[in-house]
C-alpha cells in the first residue's frame, strides 16, 4: 500500500526534483552525473529524434506517380535549425556571392568588352536579379521551405524540373567548392609562396568544413565577418578610386575619362557585350542565397524583406559604382589583365588599378581581400550544396541517407559529401591545374541562369494560382516591388543570357593577344566549356519525366497551403501599420528602401 502511495505521488508531481530525490533514496540510487563537453559534442551529431524521413507515398506505389504532397510536408517541415538572425541574413544578401566574380572576373570581362559593356552588362544583370530575388522573397516568406527555390519548381512547375534544378543546384556548388579552392591556392602564388599549393588546399578545405561543422549559427557568424571584410574593402576602394581618377595620386596625374577614349569604351563590339553578360552573371551566382537561408531564419517575415531590398544596395554600390571606377582606372588593353587563369589575382583590376598607383602594399592588402573573398564563396558553397542535397533527399530525388539531420540542425551526411567533393582541389597541385579550373567552371558556369529563370517562372505560376485558387495580394506577408511584371523581365532576360552564351560558345571572341579560335576542335572544345551545363540540366529533366512520367502542375492543383507560416496576418499588417504611420518621413522612405 505504501509503495502504490510512494509512486503515486511520483508521477503526479509536475517539478520532478523532490519526488525524484525521493526515488533515488528509495532505491540507493546515485544521481545522474552531468555529461562533459566532450560527450555533448559527440552526442550533438546523433541523430535528430524530431526530423522527418520523406514518406514512403513520394513516388508512388507503381513507381510512375511523383506524389506532390508528401513531398511538399516533408520540406516544409525540415528540422533544419532555424538558428540565422536577421543580422546574418542582411549581410548574407550585401556581401555574401562577393568573391572572385566581382574582384578578378570583372578583369576579364572588361578585357573582352570594355568599360562601356561592362557597366551595361552588370547593370541589366543586376536588374533582372533585383527582380528575381523581389520575386523569390514574396515565396519564401509565405513559404520558407527548405531547398527554397527547388522545392518551389516541384511545386509550381514540373516535380521533374524540380529534379532537375535541384540537381543542377547542387552539383554548382558541390563544383565551386573545389573550384574556389583552388582559385585561393592560386591567390597565394601572388607573393610567390615557395609551400606547394596542396598544402594551401588542405589548409583552407580544413578551414571550411570546420566552419560548416560548427552549425547554421557557425556559417551565419563566419559570413557575417567574411561580408564586413568585404564591404570595408570595396567602399575602401570606392574612395581611393575616385581620388586616383580626380588626380589625387602620388602622380597627381587626373585620369578622367581618358581610357574611354583611348582605347575606347566598346571592344569586340555586340560580341563583346554578349561574352561580357555570362562573366556578369557568374559574378552575380549567389544572390539567391537569401531564399536558401529562408528556412534557418527565426523570422522570415521580419528579416527575408528587409535583406531583399539590402540587395538592390548591394548591386548598385558595390558592383555597378565600383565598376565604373575600374573602367576608369583600368585600360582594356592592359596585358596583366589576361592572367593564367579566371581566377589569377594578378588579373584583377582591383589589383591592376592599385599598383598603378605606386602604392606599395595595398595591392597586397586587396589581395587578402580576394583571398577572404574567395573562402567565403567556398564556405557558401559547402552550406549551400549541403542543404540543397538534404532537400532532394526529403522529397526523395536523392540518397535518403543525406536527408540525414543531427542534433544541431546540421545535415551531416550532405556536409560530408561537399566536403568530399572538396578534395578536388588537390588537383591545384598538377601541371594542369588551370586547365581543371577551367572545366570546373564549364561545369557550374550556367547554373545560376536556369536557377534564376526558374525562380521567376515559378512565381508567375505562384501568382497565377494564388489568384485561381480565390486569394488576395492584400494576404500575402511580402509583395513583390517589381510584382509579376519583374518576374517576366527576369525570365525572359535569363532566356536572352542563355542565347548570347550559345553564340559566344560556337563563335567566341576574338583574343586581344594570340590567335583567334578558328580550329573545329577548338571551338568545340571553347563551346562545352561555356554550355556544358545544359547538357546535364536537360538530362536529368528528361530521364526523371521519362521515368516517373510527372504531370506539369496545374494551378487549381498547386500546394499552396503546406509549409504556410502561421501567421495572424491581419492584425500584424494592422500593428505594422500603426507603427508606419507614426514613422517621419525620412524613416519611411529608409525602410521602403531598406
């Protein structure tokens, strides 16, 4: 009678710490000791008790059927931690895809078109992406799904070109990793480093993993430092350029626009402009990463828009202003600006412009900048092919394995296998490393295009279906600035960069120095470099629909309910409009910008 009493009074009790000390007592039992540091580290990459394998119903039972909806619960529900502040993703959407595109591709860009082409090219490139990301934040605040823009294909397209992106999403940034490795190891043979390049490789692979090991708040962190570097640096090279163009050098030679003259501001011609959008373009991959962190933010709502518009800023000031400068600082013709590579330190116009100076040691200092840059685009990658596989694996177009989650939020297998993929930087150690870094980029160097194309598409038919389906514009959490009509100019611009590749593949752009393509070999050879991603795209579109044989999705049957914030929206658009109302006016137009 008395133990019926005993554990009676045990289980009733809410506060567990006497009636527990009570059992311990009753049967001499020692109290659990605390776990060391290290235990909980180990403990940290068990196995996610909360996370959701995706249903057995996501292909169906005869293997033809995509099930739509299964997949659409088990991405909208993914554990992934949502640890990232708002401070992160603003700087993630400033600084985060600033790295060898901007700071050393822009030398060949400016090589092959000139200044003129260049701030053209990098101006409707910038439009057409300030429309994409508008178009991709109304999404991912109303459904900030994890694998973001792919799971938004699945939804609103075609599940089997939702395969297809998020396969071609994936193998980019599996590929930058490598690829941006190897451009740092190439960075550091600007001071003629006498440590073999393989050494540099592991040291920066290390480093990078490391980071992503550490969990969402880890690469939340690191950016945040790695963008601020970026920042200080470009708005540092902002000032000093426009002092060196007005004759404040040690030459007080005033500079103008004298190179716009001689040699000119065109070169290659329509040509030229066409070669120097698809250098725009990579410059620009990454953007998108403000949908891809959707998922890890504690607010979307509050944080996605505000990070949205910090990427007009973002275009404006630190690609189209810092350009401009570059076109005025840097002739066309300059021989330094060919390089051994696209990713030669010594080609950067950054670099070129500063040496010109007579400065002694900036140059040196821009190139720790490039090679900040650089890790920062390589741990990008890592965070982002990881969370990309993750979600493929969740909707069952990928290993089950790597929709593996641990404790943390962390998708350990998918880490893994971008680290793996890391390990073909070694090859930065062969005589034919320029020659791999050029194929690595064939591999990626289309990507974005169709990532970005998609995205837009996708909203089109999101818009379409939120009208067939009885809803409002006044429900949704965040409005699109550039609306349905920035998603068309984004679309079809992605077209016009697609067609402008293809002919600057088979009939590239005449070298400034050597001799121009003309060989069939060598222009079959120049043409899958710059289109080898189609290829693979349209492959696992058509084996994926021929396999599963997948429906276009029709609007009256599009998911626009799983994965929805639960969100009182009415009398939160009702407290923010109480509170805009007592705003000033400089406030207002602040926050309608940023």
């Amino acid at each position: 009678m008395a133990k019926s009493t005993f554990e009676t009074s045990t289980s009733s009790s809410g506060e567990g710490s006497a009636s527990g000390i009570a059992v311990r007592g009753f049967y001499d039992e020692k109290p659990a000791q605390p776990r060391s540091v290290a235990k909980r580290a180990w403990d940290s990459f068990k196995h996610n008790p909360d996370y959701h394998i995706t249903p057995k119903g996501v292909v169906g039972a005869n293997g033809q059927i995509y099930d739509v909806e299964s997949a659409a619960i088990a991405t909208a529900e993914s554990p992934l931690a949502r640890k990232l502040k708002g401070r992160h993703l603003q700087m993630i959407a400033i600084g985060g895809s600033i790295g060898t595109g901007l700071f050393v591709g822009s030398g060949k860009a400016l090589q092959q078109g000139g200044p003129a082409s260049l701030l053209i090219a990098f101006s409707l490139i910038g439009a057409m992406l300030f429309c994409t990301v508008q178009a991709l934040g109304e999404m991912a605040v109303l459904l900030p799904v994890a694998g973001s823009f792919t799971a938004y294909s699945t939804r609103f397209l075609d599940p089997a070109w939702g395969f297809a992106m998020g396969w071609n999403y994936a193998i980019q940034w599996l590929i930058v990793l490598p690829l941006e490795i190897v451009a740092a190891s190439i960075t550091i043979e600007y001071w003629d480093s006498p440590i073999s390049p393989a050494a540099w490789v592991s040291v920066f692979l290390v480093v990078i993993i490391s980071i992503n090991l550490v969990g969402v708040r880890g690469y939340g962190e690191a950016e945040f430092v790695f963008s601020i570097i970026k920042v200080i640096a470009v708005i540092g090279f902002i000032i000093l350029g426009i002092i060196l163009d007005a004759g404040g050098g040690r030459n007080a030679d005033y500079i103008g626009g004298r190179y716009w003259s001689n040699p000119g501001a065109f070169n290659n011609g329509l040509k030229g402009l066409c070669s120097v959008f698809v250098i725009a373009a990579f410059a620009f991959a990454g953007t998108e990463l403000v949908g891809l962190a959707a998922a890890e933010t504690a607010n979307p709502r509050k944080s996605l828009p505000t990070a949205v518009k910090q990427v007009f800023w973002r275009i404006c000031l630190f690609y189209i202003v810092s350009l401009t400068l570059v076109g005025l600082l840097v002739p066309y013709s300059d021989p330094r600006l060919i390089g051994q590579s696209s990713s030669d330190a010594k080609a950067s116009p950054f670099v070129i412009a500063i040496k010109n100076a007579s400065i002694s040691g900036l140059d040196s200092v821009m190139n720790v900048v490039i090679m900040i840059s650089v890790l920062s685009v390589g741990n990008s990658a890592v965070y982002s092919s990881s969370r990309t596989l993750a979600a493929l694996a969740e909707q069952g177009q990928a290993p089950e394995c790597l929709s593996y989650i641990d404790r943390q939020g962390r998708p350990l297998k998918a880490i893994g296998v971008a680290g793996a993929f890391g390990f073909l930087a070694f090859l930065a150690a062969s005589k034919k490393e320029n020659e791999v870094f050029v194929w690595l980029q064939a591999l990626s160097g289309l990507s974005s295009i169709f990532t970005w194309g998609s995205i837009c598409l996708a909203h089109i038919r999101f818009r379409r279906a939120w009208r067939v389906q009885g809803h409002t514009l006044d429900q949704l959490a965040f409005r699109s600035q550039a609306g349905i009509l920035g998603s068309w100019i984004g679309f079809l611009f992605n077209v016009l960069v697609l067609i402008a590749q293809f002919w600057t593949g088979f009939a590239p752009v005449k070298p400034q120095y050597g001799p121009p393509v003309t060989e069939t070999s060598a222009r079959v050879k120049n043409f899958f470099q710059a289109y080898l991603a189609v290829p693979i795209v349209l492959l696992c579109y058509l084996t994926y629909k021929a396999v599963y044989r997948t429906p276009f999705m029709r609007c009256e049957d599009m998911d626009l309910k799983t994965g929805v914030r639960d969100l009182n929206l009415a009398e939160l658009v009702a407290d923010e409009k109480m509170e805009r109302d007592s705003w000033p006016k400089w406030k207002k137009a602040y926050k309608f910008m940023c």
